[in-house]
C-alpha cells in the first residue's frame, strides 16, 4: 500500500512561476484528452505532447498518470471547497432558498465544466488518492456547511448540526455523482440543481413553502 501511495505522490513540487505553469499545462491537456478520447486513451506521451512539453518534463513531476490523476482529484478538491466557504460565507443572499440554490449550481458547474474528468475520479480516484486526503476533503466540506447550519438566520429543523451538515454533503454528492455516471434522461443541470434544492430544504428547514422563491 505504502508503495502504490509514493508512486502517485508527484516527484518535483513546482515552486516557480514557470514550474507551475508547466504543472496546470499538464494537469489541463490530461484534461482535454480524457475529455475528447477517454482514460484509455490518456497515456503520459499523449498528455505530454498535448500540454506541449517534453515526456522527460512530464516525469520531472509525475511518475505516471495515475500521479496526473491525483493532482487532478486535490485540483478538483481545491476548487469545491473554495466554492463551498465562498458561497456560504458570503451572506448575502436573501433566503434559505437562493443560498441552496447557488451552492448547488456552483458544484454542479465544477462537475459539468470536465464531466470526462469526474466519471474518472468516480472509478478510480479511491484507487489512486489517499483515504486520508478523501477524508480531509470531506471534513472540509462538512464543516463548511455545519457552520452555515449554526449561524443560520432561517429556520433549521435539524437540531444535529453535525449529523444534517453530513447528511447533506454525502447526500447531494452521491446524487451529483450517479448524474454523471449515469446521464438519466430529463435530468439536465437546471433540473437536477431544483430537485436537489427541494431536497435540502425539506430535510432542513421548518417549512420550504416559507423559505423565499
């Protein structure tokens, strides 16, 4: 186990400017190859010759591309949990309602921005990404919304705060997930974004009638 880990671990973190634009040229071609042709189709010279750098730079910073894939899955982790404290802390919404339905839309756009790169994580992130940085995502992600719970001005039905913020979370993620895996017909984004809403509101509040339209 120890030794799968390392192997993923990248070999060179970038420091420079230029070391990480070399890195995100990287990290965006595997993502523009998985995209167009799938991760069979995403092999280290490919994603080298699309990021525009040498297969011996590539190695400089990834062993292999279960390597890219991991930086790709803490890039993505990154990102959510920027939209999740930004939204949530930003208090400037006028119900219970708006707020649940921006956080949604805004996770719902990271994941439809490189579906290909998601389906992917679906499948093999548990294999190439430490528990203990999915776990340290998710504490993140839970606590965000825990302290959104405490210091809500509308009223939270749920007297857990602990157990509702997980509830929550893991709810709308798996449900996030099974859209992209599965593409169920008559669920586009908008449709899934209200459906999700709906849900949160009707586990978390006293009465969604009254939460604002």
């Amino acid at each position: 186990m120890s030794k799968h880990r390392h192997s993923v671990s990248p070999r060179n973190l970038p420091q420079q400017s230029r070391s990480k634009a070399t890195v995100t040229a990287i990290l965006d071609g595997t993502i523009r190859i998985l995209e167009q042709s799938g991760w069979e189709e995403t092999t280290t010279s490919r994603v080298a010759e699309v990021a525009g750098v040498s297969v011996g730079t590539l190695y400089q910073y990834f062993s292999n591309r279960d390597a890219i894939l991991d930086a790709l899955q803490e890039r993505e982790f990154e990102r959510a949990t920027e939209v999740m404290q930004r939204v949530l802390q930003t208090g400037t919404f006028d119900s219970d309602l708006h707020v649940a339905r921006a956080v949604l839309k805004e996770l719902l756009e990271l994941y439809a921005h490189a579906p290909a790169l998601h389906r992917v994580l679906i499948v093999e992130g548990f294999r190439v990404t430490p528990t203990a940085k999915v776990l340290a995502f998710d504490l993140r992600m839970v606590t965000a919304i825990r302290g959104f719970l405490a210091a809500a001005n509308v009223g939270i039905r749920r007297v857990n705060h602990d157990a509702a913020a997980f509830v929550a979370f893991h709810s709308v993620r798996a449900c996030m997930l099974a859209w992209l895996l599965e593409k169920p017909p008559g669920v586009d984004n908008s449709v899934l974004v209200e459906e999700l809403t709906d849900l949160l509101l009707r586990y978390l509040v006293e009465d969604p009638r009254t939460s604002g339209t």
